[in-house]
C-alpha cells in the first residue's frame, strides 16, 4: 500500500484466500479503509462455491494489469501463492478438461493406490511427489490417465505467460523467522478475536458448499468449524489454527528463498520506509 500510494499503483492480490468473498477476517484481506486508500484489485471478488483456479486467476490478473497501465498506474502484485505467480508469468500447459468419471474414480482411490498407479504410468512424477500428496498425486494420475500424456510432458508447452511483455521489478520479503513467527500467532488471535467464528458460521450455513471445496480447505476455517460444533473448545481451535499456520509460513518461506529466480532480490527488511528506500535504489526507474 505504500508503494502504491508513493508510485500511484494498483495493489493486485496473488494470494489464493484473500480472492474469497466470505474470508476476509480469516485471510486477512484488507479492510475496507485499505481499500479506499488505494485502488485494489482481484480481493474478494469470487463466490464460497466457486471452484478457482490459477489458471482462472492468471487470466483476471492480465486484465486487472493491463487496465491498471491503461490508467496510468504501477500493477503492484502482492500475495504468498508462489503456483499464481508462476502462472501468470511462464503461462500455463494446455491440459484438456479432464473426464469427470476419470477424475472421480482418481479421486476415491486411497492415496497410496493412486501413488502406486502412478509409479506404473509416470514414474518420474512418483518419485517427485510426496506420497502422502494427496492432491497432486491426484493431479497427476488424473491427467496421465485422461489425457496419455504426463504432466510435465504438457508443462512442456506452457503458453499465455506475460513474462516476455513486462518489465518485472521483483522483491521477495524473507524477514526474522522468529519475527514472522511471531506475527502469524499474534495475527490469528486477532482473528478470532475479530470475528473468525461468525464468519466460518456463515460460511457453513450456506447450502451446496462441498466439506471439499478450495475454501473449506483454507486454514483456520476447519479449526473454527471444530470450535463451533463442539468438537474442541476455543482455545484449542485456536492452537490448531496458529500451528498450522507456523507450517504453512514455514512452507511458504522456503518455497520462496529457493524456487523464485536466483535474480530476484531478497530482502530481511521490515520496516516500511527502509523497504520502499530498498525498491527505490533496486529499481531507480
């Protein structure tokens, strides 16, 4: 929001929760006085039965760029899915729509046969994936299955990445673990706090939301529903919702000091003003 105000941009959100109109207290969406300040764009905008997508949101986000530099404005893309990122800038494989009888019958397999079918028809992506990955083992049986072709013979011919029409100026916040760590407690407190349990209540009352939907999934939602059926109390819906997020910030971190380009700058910064003095000197332009 700084940059942006400083720069005149548009805040762009790459971060798979916060698209969600029903999570904005659990994905930390920004406020409505956020909102004001600056122009923000892709926050909120998708329904709790949508099924979204990378692929979706790379498309929305070409738009939402596009218009912002029609206007004048700095796109500032800011969010932690690293798969969105990654999209929108390599492009993405032209996978066909899978079968749906295929995909069901991938999907009731127990994850072991299906990483076990795997090893038979893509062995390369058996050995890569976890065998406990229950839905990219899926992923990937599910494609070779439908299609005779693995998926990374398909990521072979990745098509629509706006990389080579950009000029990109990256910056990867990697702060004090102990710092970040002590952020995601303090955060999901104020969560609950804020109003977590009347916004996962709502959520659970709207009809045809499947338990496996991408936004039943996003943490915090599970951990609250468990608090408010009686399966746990508060505090213990709370514990689970801070230590799984502590994993997923962990996750998170190596994924993005290790799988961005060596080229993009990383930063331990945390103080505002000495980020946007660190952009500034990165990308004097």
């Amino acid at each position: 929001m700084a940059l942006a105000q400083n720069m005149g941009g548009t805040v762009i959100n790459a971060d798979s929760a916060q698209v969600y109109a029903g999570l904005r207290v659990l994905s930390a969406r920004p406020s409505l006085d956020d909102e004001a300040r600056v122009p923000h764009r892709l926050f909120g905008h998708v329904g709790a039965d949508d099924v979204y997508s990378a692929a979706r949101w790379a498309d929305e986000a070409r738009s939402a760029i596009d218009a912002a530099r029609a206007g004048g404005s700095l796109p500032i893309l800011v969010g932690g899915t690293g798969l969105y990122v990654r999209t929108l800038l390599d492009g993405i494989a032209p996978v066909p729509d899978i079968d749906p009888a295929i995909r069901a019958a991938v999907r009731a397999l127990p994850v072991a046969a299906a990483h076990q079918q795997l090893q038979q028809l893509d062995p390369e992506a058996a050995n890569r994936l976890a065998p406990a990955d229950t839905t990219r083992v899926a992923r990937a049986l599910e494609v070779v299955r439908a299609t005779g072709q693995t998926l990374s013979q398909w990521q072979q011919q990745l098509s629509g990445g706006i990389g080579d029409r950009i000029t990109l100026m990256p910056l990867v916040l990697l702060p004090d673990r102990d710092w970040l760590i002590d952020r995601c407690d303090a955060r999901l407190a104020a969560m609950f706090d804020g109003g977590a349990n009347a916004e996962v209540s709502a959520l659970l009352a709207q009809p045809g939301i499947a338990a496996n939907a991408p936004i039943m999934r996003a943490i915090g939602v599970g951990e609250v529903a468990g608090w408010l059926n009686g399966t746990h109390d508060r505090a213990t819906a709370l514990a689970q919702a801070q230590l799984a997020t502590r994993r997923y910030a962990k996750r998170q971190y190596t994924w993005f000091r290790n799988q961005p380009p060596a080229d993009w700058p990383r930063t331990d910064l945390r103080d505002t003003g000495a980020l946007l003095a660190q952009f500034r000197a990165l990308y004097p332009g």
